[in-house]
C-alpha cells in the first residue's frame, strides 16, 4: 500500500507563531488541534504515505503554516494555497509558492463576494487561471452545482488550465443525491483538464459509513471523468470527528464492486500522483 489522500487541513494550537486571519477565534478551531504528527495517526496505519495539504480557512490568506509543513516533511506534503483574487499580482504569487510545491490554489463563491452565477467574473481570475495554465496549478474549487456554469465558462476561455473540483461537488450535501445535479458535474468532464476529488463522504448523502448509498454517484462519475482524471481524498480532520479515517478509505478500497484493481490504484494513488508529487 502506498496511497495519497488528495485533501487534508492542518492546523496548530500556536497561535503566537501563527496567528488566525480576522475575524477567527481559537475557539473556531474545532478540533482544537489538527497537526501532521496528529494526522499520522490515522494515515500510517492505513497505508497513506503522502498528502496534499489545503490551506485552511482560520489562516486566511497567510499559508505560513501550510508552507512550513510541506518544507518539515519534504517527502510526505504537497500543498493547495488560498491567496487573494483581488491581490495586486496573483499570477506572480503563484510562480513563486510553485517553487515551494503547491500545486493548486483554493477557490470559491466567498473568495470573489459574487453569487455563484458570476463568482469568477472578477479580474484576478482570469489572471489565476491564466497563470494555473503556465505553471501547471489547478484551480481548485469548493462549489455546489450552482456554481459549475460559470466554472465552465472560464474552461472553455481557459482550456490548458488544470481544474479540481473538490467533495464530489458537494452533491448531496443536504442528503438528497438529484440527477440534475449530477447530469450538471459529468457534463464538465468534457473539458480534460478538469479532474474530481471522491471523498468527504461523512457529509454527503446518509452520511453514515459505510456511505454505499453514494456508490452510484461515484460511478456515474468515474465512468464520465475516467479514473486518471479522479482521486480520492478523506477531508481530514473532518471526517475523523464523528467517524474513523478507515471508513472512508474502504469504500473506494473494498466496497464498490464496479471498481478494478486498476481504477482503484488510479483513485487512492496515480491521479494524485501524477499531479501533486511529479514535475
């Protein structure tokens, strides 16, 4: 075994040395810590052995911590920033945190102050997704289905640009899996540079391991992005609250029958490894 969970946030209880964005509390903060030695925990013994970091939102925009854990451990952590869209020079920013391996940048109706139908009109997009193409980083997205037309509409203005969309697109966030929504996320795998992350089950559907009542998602969903084109990830330390990493990890692993041996080393290895840990 050698797998990669594509999604995880850490965070220090250090607060002196680094310090919450505006507006967060440590009480925000729930677990009160979350750190790689504290994420190992659940990792080693389940055979994952590297990891691609997200920014967390307590941070804001100061990815100190995030930069200094994939720098510690040089051979386990990629990384996912968040900087400004409204910055003076995001394309700049992003040439520069490419030298320190991360690979893609968080983005999100809240980020742009726009409602979803337009959240990826302002002007640092463009200059994003532009340099996400140059440097090969993905734009990285945390939407609900509303918000794929305009994320389509910038793949087709931007098609060299790698693009992740995070949590199966957060369909069935509110327990009910609609077609609609579905139809909506497969359609954009018509552009092939866009690519899926399957996880943060502890949320979608019935919410309840074994979360086999999402099998059907995720199949319609390998079928039209392909297993080189998707990875899976657990959310930690979310899915680690109230459930166990393991109960994540097997779904893909072992209790989806429509998955070969080969779709399943795309989905807990080579998709996350061709992209986060090569080049």
């Amino acid at each position: 075994m050698s797998y990669i969970d594509a999604h995880v946030h850490v965070w220090t209880p250090d607060t002196a040395h680094y310090p919450l964005a505006p507006g967060y509390k440590p009480q925000d903060m729930r677990p009160k810590s979350f750190t790689p030695e504290e994420l190992f925990k659940h990792t080693r013994p389940n055979g994952v052995d590297r990891v691609n970091l997200i920014q967390m939102s307590f941070y804001g925009f100061d990815n100190s911590y995030l930069l200094d854990m994939i720098a510690l451990y040089k051979d386990v952590f990629s990384g996912t920033a968040v900087i400004d869209p409204f910055g003076a020079d995001p394309g700049g920013l992003m040439a520069d945190l490419a030298k320190k391996r991360v690979r893609a940048f968080r983005i999100h109706p809240d980020l742009s102050k726009l409602p979803p139908a337009r959240w990826l009109e302002p002007a640092g997009y463009a200059v994003m997704f532009a340099a996400g193409a140059k440097n090969h980083q993905a734009m990285s997205c945390l939407i609900s289905p509303d918000a794929l037309p305009e994320l389509e509409r910038m793949c087709r203005k931007f098609p060299e640009t790698p693009v992740i969309i995070d949590h199966l697109c957060r369909i069935g966030i509110d327990g009910t899996i609609r077609d609609k929504d579905v139809d909506a996320l497969c359609a954009i795998s018509a552009h092939q540079k866009v690519m899926v992350k399957v996880g943060a089950f502890y949320a979608l559907g019935k919410k309840q391991p074994p979360y086999t009542d999402l099998g059907p998602l995720i199949q319609r969903v390998v079928k039209a992005f392909g297993v080189s084109r998707c990875m899976w990830e657990s959310d930690c330390p979310f899915q680690v609250v109230n459930h166990s990493y393991r109960d994540s990890l097997d779904l893909v692993a072992r209790r989806l029958a429509f998955l070969t041996a080969e779709d399943k080393d795309w989905l807990l290895r080579r998709t996350a490894e061709n992209f986060f840990f090569k080049g």
